[in-house]
C-alpha cells in the first residue's frame, strides 16, 4: 500500500470538509471531479457538478458541520478512496433546533490531469452500529 | 478512461454475481481481497473475510439471486469500481413465500499481486430512485 498516496487522498478530504465546514459552495465545488455521482441513501442520485451543487445549496440550510471517523483507506496512483463513519450536525433554520444524522460514507477521489485529487463518488447508508 | 481496465472490472464483478447466484460460498469468497470491508445498510460493518463469509452464509438461505444495472465505472491500474442499482430475489426458507430487495450499490476492487482483481469494499444503500 502506497502511503503518500492515501495521505494524499485524506488532505483531498480534509480539504472537502473544510469547505463544507465552511459553507463554502463555490471551494466545495472546486473539490468535484466533472463526473461527480453522488449516492445519498435519502434522495435520488446526482450525477455532475450542476446537480450535487443544487442540493448543496440547499443542504446548507442548515449551516451544517460534519465529522469524519475512518475505518478504511487505499489508494493507487490515479483513485483513492476513504470509507468510515460521519455525523453531520446543524441547526433548523426556522426555529434554531438542532439537527442531524450519522452514517457511514465512502468518498473515492480520482486525480486530474492537472495532478490534483478530485471528488467523483460519493455513497452513504445508516447501518445500526454508527458511534461517532 | 481505461475502456480495458474498466471491462476487467465489469468481468471481476460479473464473475462475482454468477458465484453469488450459484450460492456456492467458496466461489463467491475467493473473489475478496482479504482486508474487504462489507459497509452493509442494515449490519454492523463486516472486515476481513472471515466476517464477510459467515454473513454470505447466513443470506445464502434465502437462496438469493442478485441481478446488477451499472450507473458508474471507472478504473486505473491496480483499482476500480462499479455503481450501479440491484436487486435481491429470493424464497423464505420457512413458508416459502417471495424476497425481493433493491438498492444501489458500490464494489470496489483491488488488484492482487498476481494480476487478479479482488473486491475489497462493498456498501449499499435504499434510495428512493431505484427503479429494477
């Protein structure tokens, strides 16, 4: 297992949940590869930068935070990805409650001709042993 | 894109949807790498093949026939995956009446050191747009 290479790939994600942290759409955008398909258990998947930064949009609603715990890494010259759990946490926009959920996630990053790691899958499920 | 690596893991996942239909447990559990990570939407996570392959047993009851529509493949030397919809199909052991299960799907595989792809990450999910 190449170690440079999975370290590469966890700054890609660090880098992504900052920008989401931050409720940055357009540094959060940046992080997407072109043919980006993301796979949320709740909603119908979006494929292309246009579609995930419509629900982004509106996920931020909620000035969301999310925390990452992984559970498995790998990595080869050109894909990588990372598997573990998360929780998102945020509040109500109307009437200020918190809300939130916890999951577990894969993110496989592939890397560009430019040499930079890029988002291009995104799958998430509520399975019962989450404990972050 | 690598169309040639891509179809390698079109062949590496078609070959295990036939062991998996055949519900021959060695067939299926040669095909894993041995740190697979089975990310089930309904079990606690399953790591190793010794977890994974006391799970297949226990599903293998229902005598269960899987069928796969691809949504994303992608692929580099050394590791690629497919995403797609599935569904699940298979008889009570009890009263002998109808299982059926959909949902989308990632499977990821490695390549080992002797050329043959391995899956080394499985996790699913039910969304609302799943339409086999």
């Amino acid at each position: 297992m190449n170690k440079n290479l999975i370290e590469e790939v966890r700054n890609a994600l660090n880098r992504w949940l900052k920008a989401f942290n931050d409720n940055d759409i357009e540094a959060l955008m940046a992080i997407y590869d072109p043919e980006i398909v993301y796979a949320n258990s709740a909603k119908p998947i979006e494929i292309g930068i246009p579609a995930v930064k419509a629900g982004f949009i509106n996920s931020f609603a909620i000035k969301p935070k999310v925390f990452f715990k992984e559970e498995q890494a790998i990595a080869v010259d050109g894909l990588g990805y990372l598997a573990g759990q998360f929780r998102v946490a945020g509040t109500h926009p109307e009437d200020g409650s918190n809300v939130g959920e916890v999951g577990r996630v894969v993110v496989i990053f592939r890397k560009n001709d430019a040499g930079e790691w890029k988002l291009v899958f995104d799958m998430d499920n509520r399975p019962p042993d989450v404990t972050i | 894109m690598n169309k040639d690596l891509t179809q390698e893991i079109r062949i590496a996942l078609n070959q295990w949807l036939e062991a998996f239909n055949s519900n021959n447990i060695e067939s299926v559990i040669a095909l894993y790498d041995p740190e697979i990570v089975f990310a089930n939407q309904s079990n606690p996570i399953a790591i190793g093949i010794p977890a994974v392959k006391e799970g297949l047993i226990k599903s293998f009851a229902v005598k269960p026939k899987l069928s796969f529509k691809e949504e994303q493949i992608i692929a580099t030397d050394g590791l690629g995956y497919a995403t797609g919809q599935y569904k699940m199909t298979g008889i009570h052991p009890q009263d002998g009446s109808s299982i059926k299960g959909t949902g989308r799907v990632v499977a990821i595989f490695r390549k080992d050191s002797t050329g043959k792809w391995k899956l080394v990450f499985d996790m699913d999910n039910c969304p609302p747009d799943v339409t086999l």
